[in-house]
C-alpha cells in the first residue's frame, strides 16, 4: 500500500499509473464529500470521471460515474465434480452455450423460459415494492434477462490447479442497467450545474443525498444491481444445463453438478460501516472483500484467473481487484496485434476465432498475477484456474 495524499491510497506502485488515472484518482480524491481517502486497487486504469479499480466512500452524496454504467456487472462461478478428461468435446460445449444464451450488444432472447419467467416475475415484484421503474428506461428489458452482451463479457469452462473443472461468468445489468447509468450520470452534471458547482471533472458530478434524484437514483441502481444478478444466475443455469446434456445425455442432473456457486458485484453502491462510520461504498471496478467474501477474480480470455476469499483490509473498505484491468484501449490493442499473436495467445483453448473480439486479446490486458501480487494485501487465493473453453460475443 502507498499513501498518495491524505486523501488517496493505492494498492500498487504509484509511478505504474498512467497520468490521466493518476489525475483522475486526485480529482476524485478532492470531492469535499469524500471520507477518509480514495482508496485504488491493483488493476486501476483510466476510466469516465473515476479510474476503473476505484473505490470512494462518501457521506452526503453520491458520484453515479463512480459507479459507472454496467451497474451490477460482475463474476459467477461454479466449482463441479467433473475432472478436465469429463470435457471431451470441448467444441461441442462451446456450440451448445452459444445456442443456449444469446451475446453480443443488443442481442435478446426471443421468448422467455420458465426459469427466466420467474426471475422477471420477482424483479417486478421488487421494481413495484420499491418503486423503480425499470419500464422507463429499457421496455426490453425482460426478454435481455439471461444474455450475455458483448466486450469483456464471457463464459468459460476452466480447470483448477487439482483439475477440477469450474464454469465462470461474467456479465452485468445489460442494457437497462446502461441506460439508467447514463440517465443519472446526466441527472447529477445538470444538477452541479444548476447548483454552479465548479467540479475538476463534469464527471464527477454528484447527487446530494437531501435532493430527491439521490432517492431516485439508489431505487433505480439496487433494482439494477438485482436485475445484474439474476441475469448471472439465469445464464449460469442454462450452462450447467449444456453441460449436463454433454456429459450425462441429458439435462436434469444440474444439481449433481454443483458444488459451490460464488457470486460477486464489482460496480456497485451499497451503505456500509467504515471507521466508526456509516458511509456510502461505491466501487467501479472492485469487489467487496470482507473475510466471509469469496469472489472471482479474472485475467483476460487467455489467462489465469483466481478464486479468493477476503481479508477485509480496512485501507481498502474491504475491497479488492475486479481482474486484470485493460493495457491498451480497443483502438490502440486493434493496431498493435494481428490475428496470428491472438492465435498464439489463445493456444489450448476451444474459442471463436474472429476478428471482432481481437481487442479482446490477452496482451491488451494487464498481467493478471502482478495484479495478484500487489493484492496480497487484500485477498487470500483459494484456486487459480485456467480456461480452456472460452465464449464470446461481438
């Protein structure tokens, strides 16, 4: 841990951080609201307003680009009893998966399942008990429960290091989680605006927590957060379904097949005790790591990825790394690597070799066991798993 200022923390050497994040964490780090310090984790990068891997806790408002757009977007993983020689037909899984559960930007599911149908029925349920109106935003919403989206989103079948096979997923809110992130980040830089707030970033504006859009908004972001949630659990089934059909010849023994299921947030808002203190917890692009938390957190489409449990570090609001955190945006990883060197990186993994998801290429990616070691401090591993299925979208 290195202390920046009084007001900023980071978990990894200073001098690693390009400039613009670094003036981005002490732009953050100067909101008169801010409590105690920023505190940044290991895999930070540049990011709208805050870096990615930032954590701020407030008391008296909120930053909705703190927490960013893909709110609720974070990892599932099941461990099973299968070993990595179950998995003979590595391709065959990668086809049903991709039959199964649509993905890439803006694809939906045409009806709902019955699994599906009664998710969408308890988020209604939660959206009429709290008065979200997720309606407002995105009328799709419903048929986009149980999708995957596109960019870093993926499913991937894994091996740990005693060969056991894991299913992983990552995924968020969608596009109603979208479009609800984007209306309120719009909402707070009218509102500074209006209030002739002068902010060394338009966007970090901020919602005060005595106006009534902080209300708004924090109904809308915890249905979001849900919505994250049971679109993970939705897809994780149907693969645990896939796989029961692949290995067993049919589906139903979908139980049998798991042993632990860890499921964690990683850009999300949530009130929490601090120093003393109760305070609002906003991390984009980190997870929470109190020592009960088990959590994912993964490389790139080619690398390693790790199980772990928190140590609850208080420096970091019992936080950690989301995974590695990109090296080169998509535009400049697109210029700099060719199909051959995604080729190469992807060796041994069953995957979609397709142009569009070179800006996915792992060495566009930060090197996810240095992001370990600086989390030492924050998390325990508990497995380090290796993919070699791997599912995409455009």
């Amino acid at each position: 841990m290195e202390r920046v200022s009084e007001k900023a923390v980071v978990f990894l050497p200073w001098s690693t951080i390009e400039p613009e994040a670094q003036q981005q964490i002490m732009n953050t780090a100067s909101m008169p609201f801010v409590f105690k310090h920023v505190a940044v984790m290991p895999d930070c990068h540049f990011g709208k307003g805050a870096t990615v891997g930032t954590v701020v806790a407030t008391q008296g408002a909120i930053i909705p680009a703190a927490v960013g757009v893909d709110i609720g977007c974070g990892m599932i993983a099941v461990r099973t009893p299968l070993r990595r020689g179950d998995i003979t037909n590595p391709s065959r899984i990668r086809a049903g998966i991709e039959r199964r559960i649509p993905m890439s930007a803006g694809k939906n599911n045409r009806t709902l399942t019955s699994s599906a149908a009664g998710r969408v029925r308890t988020l209604e349920a939660l959206a009429k008990e709290t008065r979200a109106a997720p309606d407002q935003y995105d009328k799709n919403w419903r048929l986009a429960l149980g999708t995957l989206g596109g960019g870093n989103h993926f499913i991937e079948l894994a091996e740990d290091t005693d060969g056991s096979v894991w299913l992983t997923l990552h995924s968020g809110s969608r596009g109603v989680g979208n479009k609800i992130g984007a209306h309120y980040i719009r909402v707070a830089q009218d509102l500074c605006k209006k209030l002739h707030v002068l902010l060394p970033d338009r966007d970090l504006a901020y919602l005060p927590e005595d106006h009534p859009a902080f209300g708004a908004y924090m109904r809308e972001l915890n249905w979001a957060q849900q919505f994250a949630l049971h679109n993970r659990n939705e897809m994780m089934d149907r693969v645990l379904t896939e796989v029961s059909v692949v290995i067993y010849g049919e589906p139903g023994r979908e139980a049998s097949l798991e042993l632990q299921r860890i499921n964690s947030h990683h850009n999300f808002t949530k009130q929490e005790h601090h120093f003393g203190q109760d305070v609002w917890v906003t991390r984009k692009g980190a997870i929470q790591a109190r020592k009960e938390d088990w959590a994912m957190i993964p490389g790139s489409m080619g690398t390693r990825s790790y199980i772990v449990v928190g140590k609850e570090n208080p420096m970091s609001f019992h936080s950690a790394p989301h995974g590695a955190g990109r090296r080169y945006s998509r535009t400049k990883a697109r210029a700099l690597f060719s199909m051959a060197d995604l080729s190469r990186a992807m060796e041994g993994i069953e995957y979609r070799h397709a142009k569009v998801l070179l800006d996915e290429i792992p060495n566009a990616y930060k090197d996810i066991d240095q992001v370990m070691e600086h989390a030492k401090e924050l998390v325990e591993v508990k497995h380090v798993l290796k993919q070699f299925v791997n599912v995409k979208g455009d």
